[in-house]
C-alpha cells in the first residue's frame, strides 16, 4: 500500500510547522496549503513536501488542493484579525469542509481549545467551538481536539507567562489568575495530531486532552519562575483589572501584540480543565506519560538557551500589516516614493559584514540610536502594534519569513543580501534592506529604506521623520562597517597570537 496522503493548513503557523516533520517521520506524504510559499524557502523540510499556493477563501484552490488527500489538518486562527475573526474562522472553516467533502477526504483533524461545557464563553472561544460544529456536522468524520493551553518554547501562552513573570517581581493580576487550567505540552499535542491520523473507523467526535497538571494561572506563573531561577511571585488578584484591561497590561509588558492579548486573557476568565479523558480509549499517551507543566517549562527554556526554536508565535501573519512584497523598481514609476540611501567602503570581509547583517536586531540591537529605537517601539505597542520586544527566534541566523522586531524577513540571499518589510503601524508600506558587496580592498555595505506612503498622512509622516534618518540611518551604516571591520580584524590577529604561543 502507498503512503497515505495529508493536507496540512496552517504549515507556516506555530504547531503547523512543527507537525509536519513529525507526519514525515512518520511516513505520510504531506502536502501544505499556504497563502505565500515564499515564507518556507528556508524550513528544513520544505524539499520533501508539496508546496500548494492558496487561500482558505478560494474554493476552487482548497478543493484542487484535496485532491488524493486522505486526511486533512486545519490548524488555522485568525485570533489577530480584531473583531473580524470570528466570522473569517467560521467562513473558512465551512469552505473547507466542503471541499474535503467534494474530494473525498476521509478524516479531518482540528485543534481547538478547551472550553467550560456551559456559559457564556469569550469571543475567542466561542468561535474555536463554532469552527469544530462546523468540521463535525459536515460528511467528512472529524477529530476536533479541545487543547488546554500549550506550553512550548516559542508559544504565545508560554511567552506571556515567561515575559510576565520575568519584567514583574510583583504581580497586580485579574482575578483570572485563580482560574484552573490544565496545560498541555506542545510535544503531547503532537503526538495526538500525528496518532489521530492512524485511527480506524470513522470517528467523529470531539476529545478534550490536557496535561497532567491542574494549576491556576498564578501557579503556572511561579512554576516558570522556580524553573527560570526566579524568586517565586507574589500575586494580588485585583477585580477592577478587567480582560480589557488587562489586555492593555501585557501588549505594554511582554511581545505579545494587544489583538493577540484580548483573546488570548479573555478566554483565560473560565477554569479550562478536561471533562472527559475518552482519548485514552483511542489513543495512549506518549512513551513515558504526558510532560508535567514543570517539565515542559524545563524543556522550553533548554530549547531557547540552544537557539533551537523551531516555530513560534511570531511566525504567525500580522493582521493588517502589508504582506506584498517591495515592487521591482521599474514599477516605481508613476507612484510616490521615499527612499534614503547610504553606502559605506570598508575593510572587513564580506563574510564579516553579511555576519553583522544577519546578527542585527533583537538582542543585538539596530547599532543606531537605541533610545529612537525603543521609543518607535514603544509608540507601536500604544497604538496596538507589536512594537519591538518581538525580537527575533535565533541569536545570529535569520530565514525567510521570520520575525524581527517590527520587521519581517521578506527575502534573504544569505551572505548577500537581507530585505525586511515593517510591520509596525505606519501610514504606508515600507522596508529596510541591507546588502554585501565584494571589493578588492574589502566589501561595501549598501543600505536602503523604501517608503511607500499613503495619502497626506503617509507623506507628512515621512518628512516629520525626515530629521531623525540622518541620525539613524547614518549611525547604523556607519556602526555596522566599524563592527564588521572590528571582526575582521580580530580574526587576522588571532593566527599571529597562536604562531607565538
């Protein structure tokens, strides 16, 4: 018999990215739907799966994109669309219900979230159920898993908890913290994604799965903090910090984006523990039993301090940031554009210089001007953006389609050429590339920031900002070279130290 066939949506998302290298050491043959192939030029296993361009709003792509498929995942959310999300899950929820029906596929397998069996549930919630209904009323057996909170390296969940607990030694917190939770391990609920598609018969039904802890929120927060070496937190439960509220709190004090936070803090208002354990029946916990929260908090941690994240909540899409890529010069004509250009002749080599290029932001910083940098940041978390604590996944080595800061990496031709387009709230399209040459007597660093703007707005804004490029832009040229050179020059002493040892 052949390999059964699966269709993965959500390849590029948090656990959609890592669900697919466990499918294929399994030995299915996977096929992902993603609306911009282009952001897994770079993943490990983008050569051994088929690549289908397309959007959960098409059709005619999702159902050509069925076509052979055995089993299909939807891990796809739009918590970060604002008050749209509900009605863009829903929407495309039921168009891919209905093209798996019309190209015969034999299960669908869906990740929701645990949820109170009864009451008024939040907006996120609400709509994580609606999505299941749909899967589950369709003609194609579904599986719709309801996950309590994941706690990996790189989750939203565990990065909120993390940021929290690290910036407050003394935390003022919504009487939400109280509530019980039972988390769950991103790797357990891998192994439940990957075992569900081995199933006989034509199961249809939801399944709750959870770890093997019950906590509230105060006590996930200080069993990170006694894992991280953290002096434990003194919680005070405070009934005025409403969802809203508290919302506003994390999008200041952590990574975490505002249209993120409110769903993610309102569906934290209800105890979220498991009211059935009928996966077992079906399905036995991995070798060795579930992770403990401790446990996973362990693992997460050793992931970071490694730089082996492999997905997180940053690769998520940002509602409303531009996504289409820097046109081709030619196409300039006609529009208006900002540009500002620097170039700088150096004596580094340009593997020393493209280093310094892949190494910038997060940690490492923009080698510019840092209070200008932390005070644009600061002013895009106000207005609800990401700002720039998002930082970045790995210390010094970049791929297509990552976060960085309030960047993302649009196109990156290692030891080249680096291009990011801005996901900050700007009244415009914009981006930053960064670019090597090699000369005879070294390299040249090119630097460019393009600018499309929108309306008066857009063109006000540019040269309300005009002042502050000279300084920033010119500093970073200059920082970067003074950097590169400074490695390059490191290295060409280090033999003569070693040949007079």
């Amino acid at each position: 018999m052949s390999p059964a066939r699966v269709l993965v949506t959500g390849a590029t998302g948090y656990v959609g990215g890592r669900l697919v290298p466990k499918l294929l050491e399994a030995g299915f043959v996977v096929r992902v739907l993603v609306r911009n192939p282009h952001k897994l030029v770079d993943v490990p296993w983008r050569h051994d799966v088929e690549v289908v361009e397309g959007d959960l709003s098409n059709t005619d792509a999702v159902t050509a994109a069925c076509v052979d498929v055995d089993t299909l995942y939807y891990l796809v959310h739009s918590m970060g669309a604002g008050g749209r999300f509900e009605d863009l899950e829903s929407a495309g929820a039921r168009t891919v219900a209905d093209a798996a029906s019309t190209a015969g596929v034999s299960r669908i397998i869906y990740l929701g979230g645990l949820h109170p069996g009864e009451g008024k549930l939040s907006e996120h919630l609400r709509s994580r159920v609606a999505v299941g209904k749909v899967f589950l009323s369709s003609p194609v057996p579904t599986i719709a898993f309801q996950a309590g909170v994941v706690i990996g390296s790189g989750s939203a969940s565990f990065e909120m908890i993390r940021h929290l607990t690290d910036v407050l030694p003394y935390m003022p917190a919504p009487k939400w913290v109280r509530n019980k939770i039972q988390p769950i391990a991103v790797r357990d609920v891998l192994h439940y994604l990957v075992e569900a598609a081995k199933l006989d018969g034509e199961v249809n039904r939801t399944f709750d799965i959870g770890g093997p802890d019950i906590l509230r929120y105060g006590q996930m927060m200080n069993g990170y903090a006694l894992e991280a070496g953290l002096k434990q937190r003194p919680i005070a439960s405070l009934p005025v910090l409403t969802p809203w509220l508290a919302s506003q709190w994390v999008n200041l004090v952590t990574p975490i984006p505002r249209s993120l936070a409110v769903p993610i803090i309102a569906s934290l208002q209800y105890d979220c523990v498991m009211t059935e354990h009928d996966i077992d029946d079906y399905i036995p916990a991995p070798e060795g039993g579930l992770t403990p929260y401790r446990t996973a908090v362990r693992l997460a941690l050793a992931r970071m301090q490694k730089g082996d994240v492999e997905t997180s909540w940053q690769d998520s899409s940002v509602f409303g940031a531009p996504s289409d890529p820097l046109p081709s010069d030619p196409l300039w004509s006609g529009h208006v554009v900002y540009t500002d250009l620097k170039e700088r002749e150096t004596t580094a080599t340009p593997a020393d210089l493209w280093d310094v290029i892949e190494g910038i932001g997060g940690d490492n910083g923009w080698y510019s001007f840092p209070l200008a940098w932390a005070a644009r940041g600061w002013m895009d978390k106000l207005v609800g953006g990401v700002g720039l604590r998002r930082g970045r996944r790995h210390a010094t080595r970049l791929q297509t389609g990552d976060a960085l800061d309030f960047w993302r990496v649009e196109l990156l031709d290692r030891g080249a050429r680096l291009r990011l387009r801005a996901e900050m709230r700007v009244p415009g399209r914009a981006w930053l590339e960064l670019s090597v040459e090699e000369t005879p007597s070294g390299s040249r660093y090119h630097q460019r920031a393009v600018f499309f703007p929108q309306g008066l707005g857009g063109r006000l804004y540019w040269f309300a900002i005009l002042p502050f490029h000279g300084v920033i832009f010119n500093g970073m040229a200059n920082r970067i070279s003074i950097e590169a050179e400074r490695r390059t020059a490191t290295a060409e002493r280090e033999p003569l130290v070693t040949a007079g040892r």
